[in-house]
C-alpha cells in the first residue's frame, strides 16, 4: 500500500525541514511552500492527500487559502499546525475546511497521529484547546455572528496584504485589480468593522490571524 502523500505550508524553513523529517518515515513527502498563493498552486499539481498548514502566512493567510482550495475543488485533508492557541481561530478553521487543528507546541507524535486520523475521514482537534474550542462553539450558538464574518473573502484578503505592509499598487498586483478598487476595499472594511484608524485595522487583522504577532507588518498606508 502507497504512503499517503503529505504536503507542508509554512513560512520558517527551520519548522519546515524539521516536519519533514518527522514525516518522510510514514508519509510520502511531495513538497513544501512558504505561503498561501503558493500552496494554492501546489495543492492542484501535487494532489496531496493531506497538506499541513500554518494559519500565518505571507500573501494569503492559511484560513483563506483553504477556502480557495475547497471551492476549488481539492480533495485533500487540511490539518492546521500553528501558534494559534485561540478558539475563535480553531473554529473558523473547521467552518473553512479543515479537518484537523494543532499548536506547534504538540508533540510530533500527535501530528502523525492526526494525520492518521483524517485519513480515515475524522475530525482532529488537540487536546491542548479542546475544552476551549467547545466552550466557544456553545457560546457562540447563542450569540450573533463573530465579526470575522463582515468581511468578504476578497475583503480579508486585501486586509492581509495590506496589514503586510504593502502599498495599494502593490496589493493590486498580487490581487490583479485597480489600486482604486484596493481603497475601495479599505474603507469599506472599516466602516463594516466600526473602526477609524489604520492602527485599529491592523489590531483587527492580527486578532483574527492574518498576520502573525511574531513577525510584525508594516505601518498600514494611509
């Protein structure tokens, strides 16, 4: 029987190399990019059967690069593997497409262990924040929408670029629209937030995992 084939996503060579060497004895390795736009590319021509993930990633964080893959049509198992300790963010994991959420502080034998898991068509969440994640899912049953939903997948994705600290040409390149259509976006996402400075955008962005706190982004253009 074939190995199931694994296909990493993160930004640290070092976390990189070291998964890699944790799971080429039980899994075929097929690859490993550094950011979101990356792995989108390589998720069609590699066909993994899983692919592990950091949430921070440059150009298109791992939540939205999982949305694209999913309504892309890959079939592959998307298990998040990151810092990310907060609820909220493990819960918008699963309402993205995954099927399984660790911290980088798990074991290395639970990673293999959910990678196992969801093979066989499971759900893996960490015992680290399972009480959290379903604490938060209760609460959230009886209250209104989380405010991450206000924003459209182009919204969060221009908020990410932007939150990078690249200029409005700059994230209308990558996105291959009009500088102006980015601006559009920008105040458009403020006042859906009720926010009124840059440095609150940008709060917003780390707080619902666009960028990383361990790797601080530009001052947003004004």
């Amino acid at each position: 029987m074939s190995k199931p084939r694994v296909l990493l996503a993160d930004d640290h060579t070092i976390v990189a190399e070291g998964l890699r060497s944790l799971l080429e004895d039980e899994f075929e390795f097929v690859g490993a990019v550094s950011d979101g736009r990356a792995l989108l590319d390589a998720a069609q021509k590699l066909k993994p059967d899983v692919i592990v993930a950091d949430i921070s990633m440059p150009l298109l964080n791992g939540l939205d690069a999982a949305r694209h893959l999913k309504r892309d049509g890959v079939t592959a198992k998307i298990v998040f593997l990151t810092m990310h300790a907060e609820a909220q963010l493990a819960a918008e994991a699963f309402r993205a497409g995954a099927s399984g959420y660790l911290l980088k502080s798990s074991a290395g034998e639970e990673l293999i262990a959910a990678i196992h898991e969801v093979i066989k068509g499971h759900s893996y969440v960490t015992p680290l924040i399972t009480k959290d994640v379903l604490s938060f899912l209760m609460d959230a049953a009886r209250q209104p929408d989380q405010p991450v939903v206000k924003l459209t997948p182009r919204q969060r994705e221009v908020l990410q670029l932007i939150a990078e600290g690249r200029t409005m040409k700059e994230v209308a390149s990558v996105l291959n629209i009009s500088a102006r259509t980015v601006e559009s976006h920008k105040y458009e996402m403020m006042e859906a937030l009720g926010v009124q400075t840059n440095a609150e955008l940008l709060q917003y962005a780390i707080k619902i995992g666009l960028v990383s706190v361990s790797t601080p982004p530009g001052d947003l253009p004004q």
